[in-house]
C-alpha cells in the first residue's frame, strides 16, 4: 500500500510563478462568461416579447368572433 505524505507548504518554491498570466486569463474567461450571460439574457427577452406579441394577437382573433 502506498504511503500519503502531506503536503509541506514550506517546500513549495513559487519564484517562478507567473501570476499575470493566470490572471489575464481569468479575466478573459470571466469577460466571456459575463457576454454569454448578457446574449442569453436579451435571447430570452426577445423571445418573451415575441410570446407576449402572439398571444396578444390570439387574444384579438378571439375577441373579434
């Protein structure tokens, strides 16, 4: 069986981390996420005005027999 060891984080060596390209990359991510959100966002409203617009004309055709 193999033995676990616990993680010494005094033995980490993070000289050479490049924080900013995480970063930028982050960023980039959460700026897409946030335009899918808005492109979903007006798709379903859109698509409620149009729903809201056949029903009123159903309303109508109705009214008028």
């Amino acid at each position: 069986m193999a033995h676990w060891s616990p993680l010494d984080p005094t033995r980490v060596d993070l000289t050479d981390f490049d924080v900013t390209a995480i970063a930028g990359r982050v960023t980039d991510r959460v700026t897409d996420l946030a335009k899918d959100a808005t492109y979903v966002t007006v798709g379903l409203g859109l698509l409620a005005v149009q729903r809201a617009q056949v029903r009123r004309r159903e309303i109508e055709r109705s009214l008028r027999r």
